[in-house]
C-alpha cells in the first residue's frame, strides 16, 4: 500500500481516487508520518464491513487456531457464505 502525504493527497486527489476506483489500488494518507485514512477501493470497503458483521475478534483467534490446526474451512466455502 502506498504512502501520501495529505499536501499529495490534495494535490492529487482526482488521480488517487480514480487509480483506487478503476485500479484498485490503495493509498494511506499521512500527516507529519503518521497514518491518518486510507483511501481503498469500494469493494475493499464492502467486505470489511462484511467481516465484520460476521465476525468478532475472539472468533477470528479461533478460526485461525483451527487453521493452524488444519481444521479450517476453504477459501470457496467462505466466500460462498458469504454472498461473495
């Protein structure tokens, strides 16, 4: 994910938005070095808030614990449970 200070992010907004809408690129706007926004795709968005409506922190230590004990589910089934 690329860096831009908020004066870049002025200058340049029009060309940020578009390379984050057409290109799916992402950008996190910074002042004095530190992070501030981002700027995502729309659909990068979506699923975050999907994520989040499906899943808490502790569940997320949970599915990852299964993961790590080979237990998890696949990536198809998620994305179908989903909607994705």
């Amino acid at each position: 994910m690329e860096s831009v200070s908020t004066a870049e992010a002025r200058k340049y907004l029009a060309d940020l938005l578009n390379r984050a809408a057409y290109g799916k690129e992402r950008f996190v706007v910074t002042r004095h070095g530190k992070e501030l926004v981002a700027i995502v795709p729309a659909e990068d968005l979506e699923l975050l808030e999907r994520l989040r409506q499906f899943a808490s922190r502790k569940e997320i230590d949970e599915a990852l614990r299964e993961l790590d004990e080979g237990e998890g589910v696949t990536w198809e089934s998620l994305k179908s449970e989903l909607g994705l």
